[in-house]
C-alpha cells in the first residue's frame, strides 16, 4: 500500500511539473507570414461548420479547430496540406483559413492570420537553443518558428497547432 501511494505521488508531481512548464510556454511574434491563403475541402468545410453550430464562444472554436487541425495534419518537414502533411508553416496555414471560415460562418468579426516569430519556455528562446545544439544542415529549419494570431478584438490570441499535434497538448496563449 505505502509503495502504491509513493507511486501516485511520483506520478502527480510529475504531471504538476510537466502542466507547469506547459505553462510557461510564450510565444512572440516577429512578422506577419505571407502566405497563400488554403483553400479548404468540402469536407473540411462541413466539418468546421458543425463546430460552429456546437461552439458558442470564440475561444471554444479555436480549440475545436485546432483539434480538427491536428487530426488532418500530421508533421513533416515539407508541405504537402492536400495530403496531409505539414511543418508548422502549414499548420498555421490550415489553422487560420478554418478558424476564419469558421469566424465567417458565425458572422463574427475576428480575424486569424499566419505569423512568424520565436518560442519561450520559462524565458529561453527555444529557437536560439536549437540553432547551437542541431547540426549545421538542420539550423535553417528551426531559425524562426509559425503560428497563429488571432484577434478579438479586445484580446488576441497565438495558437500553436503543429507542437499541439506533436505533443498531443494545446498550445494556446492569451494576450489582453
């Protein structure tokens, strides 16, 4: 029994530690990414709008959509969106045509928009940290990092759906 209780605590304080980190996950954004815009699929198409018909706030739609993101996407170094594979440019790509279709199919005025810029945790630029420690041939790869920006209005938001679909966590940060 003693045993048993040591290994539910080793287990929580794991999963303490680990919510913790997630937690200190920053993004900031560098520059705006010029893109061509997705088109989306029927499919997709019908599948975002019965998340809109199930979501009854903005910030509930974001996180079906980067849940349908994550599903039809799996990483790649190579965009290829139409057969489902992506790096994070596509990720972000596919992410803000749906939540904008999905903002358009419920007449709501926000916006969503591919960005370029630099992942934190607990203050270390992880981009910075992976140009010193990967090999020369892979550095341009992770110089800079994609994700979403989305505005509110009276708050935006930066959505990270490629490290969601790699680590099976939302990556969802909130600026007021």
């Amino acid at each position: 029994m003693k045993t048993l209780i040591k290994v539910i605590l080793i287990v929580i304080s794991i999963g303490c530690c680990l919510l913790f980190l997630i937690s200190q996950i920053k993004f900031e954004k560098d520059a705006d990414r010029n893109v061509v815009t997705c088109c989306l699929t029927r499919d997709l198409k019908e599948r975002t709008e019965e998340i809109c018909k199930a979501s009854d706030s903005p910030e509930k739609i974001l996180s079906e959509c980067s849940e349908l993101v994550c599903k039809e996407l799996t990483f790649t170094a190579k965009n290829n969106i139409p057969n489902g594979k992506a790096n994070c440019v596509g990720y972000a790509q596919l992410t803000s045509a749906i939540i904008n279709y999905a903002f358009q199919v419920k007449n709501l005025p926000y916006r969503a928009k591919p960005v370029v810029g630099k992942v934190y945790l607990l203050g270390i630029d992880l981009n910075n940290v992976a140009q010193k420690i990967l090999p020369q041939k892979h550095r341009p790869f992770f110089k800079d990092h994609d994700f979403v920006e989305v505005d509110l209005g009276d708050k935006t938001v930066f959505i990270d759906t490629s490290l969601q679909d790699l680590t099976g966590l939302t990556f969802m940060r909130i600026n007021n």
